[in-house]
C-alpha cells in the first residue's frame, strides 16, 4: 500500500520507523511517503495560513499550497506504473482522509476498509483547519473523507493520521507476524463488538494477587467461557453503548 500524507510538520511521522510499521516499511509493505507541506508555498516566507475571513480567532491554511500539494499527489499516483497499461473501466478515485475534530468518528470498520486500499492520502491541518473549498475542489478528484478520533482536541491532524495509519497498516497482510493476533481483539467483528477480556502471564502469583484460577486449568471450554463473561461485563461497565 502506498501512503502520502503531507504535513507542515514532517518530523512528526519519524515513529513510523519504529516497530511494526516500521518493518513493514523497510519490507516494502508499505510505502510511506510524508511531504513538507510548505515546499508548495512561493514567497520567501513559505506561508501556509491567513487569517479568516469574517474574522475571529485563529489562521486557516490557505489554500493554493494544498490545491498544489495535491495536483502533485494525483500527479504521482499516474505515474505510479511505468510502461503499465492504462487501468480499464473507470478508475475509482484515490481516498483522501483529512482528519478534524468535526469528521466522521474513526473506527475500525473504517481501519478495515482503508486498508484494502491501494493508496491512501492523508491531509493535515492546522491551526483552525484548512480553507473549505480545498475539501470542494478535491471532492471532484478524490474519495474524501473527513474523519476524527474522538470527541477531544488536538492541534493538528499529525497524531490523528500517526493514530489511523497504525490501526490501518497493522490490517496489511503480513505486517503482523501472526494474524490470529488480530482476531480476538476489541472492536474486531470476530470479538463480537464486545470489548477484549483481561491477559495474564507468569508468575501466577504476583505481589499476593494470583491469576484466575480458570486460567491454570487447562480447560478450553472453561477459559472460553471465563472469557466471554469478562468481555460482556468490561463491556457493560465501560462501554454500554457497544451492547446496544
Ligand atoms: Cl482527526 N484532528 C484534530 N485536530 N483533533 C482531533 C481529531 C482530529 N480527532 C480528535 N480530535
């Protein structure tokens, strides 16, 4: 998969290296490109904001630095195969992810359907975000999508994207070594929507506090059912909302 994501603050995807995205990288899974936002600018200042109008607090991102970053990015993925023949029928439109606190709640159904993307673009804004019609024209090129993290706020859309490229990559066949790993997890389809059940490894007593005894007994059927009872009572506690 290939993934660009521009960002006036380019060191910020340095974590990317790390862990398993970071192999993922080196393997060649991914191909994570970050651009500097500002190599679109054109005065001596490389300015990427203004203040709004109709007033008010805050600068917006102007808008001829991110209609160029993404001529360039539409640019890149034509010439993605050299000497390929042109692809048949008509082309879907790359996805665009713009993260702000006012999108669509990122989940991971989403994660799942971003994942089987072939390339991804991620937008980061800034200051009080990006001027609106930047969104409008890139509608008409990409499959836009607004998404946010949660009811909080950030400074920018970097943490949100580091956030949503992990929980995307990790979904790439062979990113995570084993695949079962993903199964069972919280808010996967195969944990029944149900948040994940406690772990536990040696000792079996730690600091007076011992593993449930269910645990040591070597009793699939019994483990099993210990688990799902615990998922269903996490579950209700936290996040009654999920039990619908
Ligand atoms: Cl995606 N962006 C910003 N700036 N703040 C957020 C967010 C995104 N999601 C939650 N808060």
């Amino acid at each position: 998969m290939r993934i660009d994501i521009v960002t006036i603050f380019p060191d910020y995807f340095a974590p990317l290296q790390l862990s398993l995205i970071g192999k993922a990288i080196a393997d060649g899974r991914l191909d994570v490109r970050v651009h500097d936002l500002r190599d679109w600018t054109h005065d001596r200042h490389r300015t990427v904001d203004d203040t709004p109008y109709g007033g008010g607090a805050g600068m917006v991102m102007k808008p001829e630095p991110w209609g160029e970053a993404l001529d360039a990015l539409l640019g890149g993925y034509v010439e993605q195969q050299p000497g390929a023949d042109p692809p048949e029928g008509p082309a879907k439109r790359p996805v665009l992810i713009v993260p702000t606190p006012s999108g669509y709640l990122f989940n991971q159904s989403m994660a799942v359907e971003f994942a089987a993307e072939p390339t991804l673009a991620f937008a980061c804004g800034r200051y009080e975000g990006i001027d609106r019609r930047v969104v409008e024209w890139a509608a008409d090129h990409f499959d836009v999508r607004e998404v946010s993290l949660g009811d909080y706020v950030l400074n920018g859309g970097e943490v949100a994207v580091l956030a949503m490229v992990e929980a995307i990559g990790r979904l790439i066949p062979g990113v995570i070594g084993n695949p079962e790993s993903l199964v069972q997890e919280s808010h996967s389809d195969a944990a029944d929507g149900l948040l994940e059940y406690p772990v536990y490894t040696k000792p079996a007593t730690w600091r007076g506090l011992a593993v449930p005894e269910v645990l040591l007994s070597g009793h699939h059927g019994r483990v099993a059912q210990w688990r799902g009872q615990r998922s269903v009572e996490i579950t209700r506690d936290r996040r009654p909302d999920l039990l619908q």
